[in-house]
C-alpha cells in the first residue's frame, strides 16, 4: 500500500524509528530522542510533524531539542493552527474538572500530557492560578500569550503567577528565569476543600504550592481516621486537618519550619488545636517507636524517594523503614494511610514492601481502601508516566 499523501501544512518533518512509531501506535505520546530517525534543521519547541520511516503519517507533536523525551504528541492529525488548538485543548481541560472535580476550589486544570498539553500545568486555588512551563514549546512567548489570555477569559482570575523549577529549564536549555507574576498583584488567597480551609501564597511553598493530588486521599483517609493521630511529613497539614474532623488528638511531623509555620496559620483558620513538630521523620518514628508511643491512625506521606530508576532500591528500603515504624506504633483496631508519590515505585513494589512491613511486625493487615491521585490530575491509559501517585489506606488487627 503507497504511504498516505503528506499535508503538514508546512511543519517541519520529524522521522521517527520503527520503535518509536510502535510506541506511538500503542497510544503512547512521547519518542525518545535514541528513536529519531531523522529531525535535521528542527528548531528548539517546534510544531512538527511526525512519520515512520516509511513516510507513513503519524500526527503532530511538539519538539524539544535538549531532552531526552524528543518528541511529545499533541494530536493524531495534521494541526494547522496551533493557537486554536490549544485553546481548544484548554476548554476540554475545564469542561473536565467541572465534571469530575466536588467540594473544592482548588484543583489542577490542566495536567501536561494527560490533558494533551504536554509541558503545561496550571492549578487553580479559588481566585489565583499558577501554570508552570516544563518544554522548549510551551516556553514560545506566542505560547504563553495564548495560554494566558484563554485561562483568563474562561476562568476570571484575580492573579495569574508562573512558578519555575529551575532544573527543568536547565533541562530543557532554558534561560534561568524566576517565578513571577504574569498577569494581575493578587499573590495570597484562602482555598477549601472537603470543607477545611488552606492558606496559599502564590509564589511560596514547595512543588507547585500544595498537594492537590492527596485531596480526595484526605477525605478517604478522615473518613476511617479516629483516636489519636500522627501526620508524618504533613507540610501544610493538609491530611492532619482533615483527620482533626474526627480524631481527639493530632500530632503533625515534617522537617520544614516554614511549611509547618502555614500549617499552623491553617489550624488556625479551622479553629482547630494541633501539635507541629519540626523533626526528620525517620529519627522521630525510630525514636517514638522504641518508646513505645502509640497511636489509633497514621498517616506517610513522605516526598519521592525514587527520582529515578536507579535508587529504587534504596527507596523501597525507606519506605519500609517507615511503615515498620508505624506499625510499630499503631494499637490493634488502627488505620494506616502510606503513601508514595515515586512514579518509579510500581503500585505493586509498594504494597510488597508494606506486606514486608507487616510481616516483620507480626501485624495483620486489610487493604480498607488502594486509592491513587485525584481526578483533576487524570490517568491517561496509554501513558503509564502519568499515573504515580500511591495511598493504601490499611486497617491494623
Ligand atoms: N502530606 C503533605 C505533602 C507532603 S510532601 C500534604 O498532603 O500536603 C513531603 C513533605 O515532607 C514536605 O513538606 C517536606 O518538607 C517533608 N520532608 C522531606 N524530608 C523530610 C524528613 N526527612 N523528615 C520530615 N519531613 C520531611
């Protein structure tokens, strides 16, 4: 059969291997750079379009020249006008949450590749959103004009900011550039969600300002959680306040001073009375432990231990250190809630390494619920890179 006629409508052409091509072919949206056949004269985060090596069409995608990650999809047709496409692409991104998204107004809107805006996140806390660019595409200054003006014609915002991971630009060999605001002075507003208030500051805090991932966790984990209770790694407090709904006393751990300084501005705002303790968590647990506290719920949540394929191994081990320590911990009848965020820990790996756990406490375990991230950071099926978040919550016999 002759390859299908070309209209790229004068993109760029990117040729990709027989091995690229089947992964594409698979669903999957990125090429490797190891599976580029050929990208001669391709400018840093152009639209291109891509072929097998036969010249077969496969669809048009966005193009770094740095990373490794070469080629990410945007579509399986031929696109000819990009700024309607990500317009487009951005109304689907709300028109999503607003169906999948409860009992908020904070939630991320748009989730790079799972939302097929590969390299843009944006989150929305109430009246303040924060995008943060992570490829040579979307750092195109047309880009941004055009993602800009779309978030704030559909969602109003008092205050649009950019928060940058520098290593990302150096990555994508961006010039160094700081976090800011793009449009609008508002930087501090009040968000809620399952009914507990949170404190945000734009341009503070770690990762992208809060942990919107773990919101739907939240209330699964308040839902089981009573007694006295222990929130480790809790930063903002975001599991300690929404177990201080049913439980009689709640201690919250992590080793950020500033962090526990918001959660603590956060209790305040929920009228609720919690102990923060500024400690490494694997010290504090190994001494509480062979102290022989003890409490009714806990909950890990510690940041990625694996950041890539290489320390899995020794990220299985801290994880089981943790969850030893819990369950150490726990009195008969209590719920732990474990967590990892290591999209290179598999869910399978994690739940071998808390049955370990178990195993070496002599403590028998029900899985009461195997839970992963909220909606409004979607899974998509073909693109395992896009699912990593972890929380089993377990209830201790
Ligand atoms: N549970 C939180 C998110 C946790 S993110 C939420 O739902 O919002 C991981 C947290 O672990 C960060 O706040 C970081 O400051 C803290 N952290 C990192 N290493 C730590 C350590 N060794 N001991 C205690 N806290 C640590």
């Amino acid at each position: 059969m002759p390859p299908k006629k070309l209209n790229l409508h004068g993109l760029p052409v990117v040729k990709v291997s027989r091995r690229g091509a089947n992964r594409l072919k698979d669903g999957h949206v990125w090429v490797y750079r190891s599976d580029i056949a050929q990208a001669d004269g391709v400018a840093p985060g152009a639209l291109v379009g891509v072929v097998d090596e036969r010249e077969k069409f496969l669809g048009t995608a966005l193009y770094s020249s740095s990373s490794q990650i070469a080629i990410r999809m945007i579509s399986r047709e031929a696109v000819k006008d990009l700024d309607s496409l990500l317009r487009t692409r951005i109304q689907e991104a709300i028109a999503y949450r607003e169906r999948m998204v409860r009992d908020t107004d904070a939630y991320r809107i748009v989730f790079s590749e799972a939302d097929f805006l590969p390299g843009l996140i944006v989150d929305r806390y109430n009246d303040l959103l924060s995008l943060q660019v992570l490829t040579q595409a979307m750092d195109i200054e047309a880009v941004r004009q055009v993602i800009v003006s779309e978030l704030s014609q559909r969602l109003h915002p008092e205050a649009i900011a950019e928060r940058v991971d520098p290593r990302v630009r150096e990555l994508e060999q961006l010039p160094a550039q700081s976090s800011g605001l793009l449009q609008g002075e508002k930087k501090n507003t009040v968000f809620a969600m399952n009914g507990v208030r949170f404190h945000y500051d734009v341009l503070g805090g770690q990762k992208t300002g809060a942990f919107l991932d773990q919101r739907e966790n939240y209330a699964a984990a308040a839902q089981y959680a009573r007694g006295e209770a222990l929130d480790v790694f809790c930063y903002h407090g975001g599991f300690a306040l929404h177990l201080a709904q049913h439980c009689a006393k709640v201690t919250g751990v992590d080793s950020s001073r500033p962090a526990l300084e918001v959660a603590d501005r956060n209790a305040a705002l929920n009228g609720r009375e919690i102990e923060w303790i500024e400690a490494n968590a694997f010290d504090l647990l190994r001494d509480y432990a062979s102290a022989g506290q003890q409490y009714d719920s806990i909950v890990l949540d510690p940041p990625a231990f694996a950041k890539g394929k290489s320390n899995v191994e020794t990220a299985l081990r801290g994880y089981k250190e943790l969850n030893l320590r819990a369950l150490k911990m726990l009195r008969p009848g209590g719920i732990l809630v474990t967590c990892s965020c290591s999209y290179h820990v598999s869910p399978a790996e994690f739940l071998g390494v808390v049955t370990q756990a178990a195993q070496d406490m002599h403590r028998n375990l029900r899985i009461v619920e195997n839970r992963t991230q909220a909606k409004d950071h979607p899974i998509l099926l073909a693109v395992p890179e896009t699912a990593y978040l972890k929380c089993i919550v377990l209830a201790v016999s």
